[in-house]
C-alpha cells in the first residue's frame, strides 16, 4: 500500500469550477485534513465543518453532543480517524461541508496513491484554479451575486459590497505558492502538536 493520497478538492456547483488537487499522508486524521481543505482552499476555519462517506459521518465531537439532537452518537471523532479508516480506493469520493449557515459543499475524490518523494513535505498542493468565494457571503447563490453587482458601478449596491469584499479580492487568482506556504507552516504546527 502507497503512502500517499492525491486528492481533488472541488466546491460543488462552482462555475468556473473552484477547485484544488493535494497530496496528503494516507494516516492523515479528518481534524488534519479539515484543516488542509481550508488553507488549501482559502476559507478562514471560522465555522463547523462535516465529512461525510458512504454512511459515516465524520467530525467534531463535544461534551454536549448528546444534547443536540443531531446524532452525535453516529457521528465519527475527526481528531481520531484516519483517512485510511475509511478509504479504500481510487475514486472513492468524500463529501465535506464548511459552514452549515452558507453550507459550502465539497466533494473529494481520490485520484491516485503515490510513494512518498523526499523533494516535498507534505501535505502539498499540486493545482488549483480560481478564489474561493469570501466567508459568510450567503453561499454561492450570494457570491454570483455579489460578482454580479461588482460589474455594474451603477448598482444600488455597488459601493456596500465593494466596501464588504475583502481587500484585494480577485474570484479569479489562485496563488500555488501561497498556499504551499502555508501548508508548510500548518505542517510544521501539526508536527509540533503531535511532540506535544
């Protein structure tokens, strides 16, 4: 068995696709890999998130989850469970949910296993294309509409939603370098966690 997992991350329903194509530790835990998707991706780690495969559900589990009425009994421990618990082969797809309110989905689907090369640290992003949308901006319906209005200077809302889209904002740059750095510090964080 191969020791890594090459992985395409695609935030459903973009269009143009928003997506990224990592490499990760096929041990990688649920928590690990949440945090992968969201310095990958561009998202803040401000909200709740869920994995979701072929009937498990993964994630967050806390004191009070047996208040919640949400099933947390059925609901798998992300800081415990590994990747290769519950993945088995190429093309098995995993779905990911970031923020129940704007309800980002994300469908990961494993594209190869690969041996481990010393060039990199991992884990790494490979490719991507186009910015996520801002956090809290109502979904995708409300990013392709905030888009919208930026293209028309004459809109009522034109200057409320300039002055609320984060500064330098461009739905169309994906920056690799960026992302790999911050992947390295977030790999340098989880090694530092693991010595404790």
């Amino acid at each position: 068995m191969k020791d890594l997992l090459q992985i395409k991350i695609s935030l459903d329903e973009s269009d143009p696709g928003i997506w990224r194509r990592v490499v990760v530790h096929r041990d990688t835990t649920f928590f690990e890999l949440h945090h992968i998707i969201q310095v990958s991706m561009g998202w803040q780690n401000y909200h709740m998130f869920e994995f979701s495969i072929e009937g498990y559900r993964i994630g967050m589990i806390y004191e009070d989850d047996e208040l919640d009425g949400y099933g947390a009994d059925k609901l798998m421990d992300s800081n415990i469970t590994k990747l290769s618990d519950v993945l088995s082969d190429i093309n098995d797809v995993v779905n990911y949910v970031y923020d129940f309110g704007d309800y980002w989905k994300h469908t990961l689907r494993i594209e190869a296993e690969l041996d481990t090369n010393n060039l990199f640290i991992y884990p790494v992003c490979l490719a991507g294309e186009m910015a996520c949308p801002p956090e809290d901006c109502g979904g995708l319906h409300g990013f392709y509409e905030n888009l919208k209005i930026l293209k028309d200077k004459k809109h009522p809302e034109y200057l409320d939603t300039k002055t609320w889209m984060p500064r330098g904002y461009d739905h169309q740059k994906f920056t690799l370098d960026k992302v790999n750095r911050q992947l390295l510090l977030l790999s340098q964080y989880i090694a530092k966690w693991l010595r404790g």
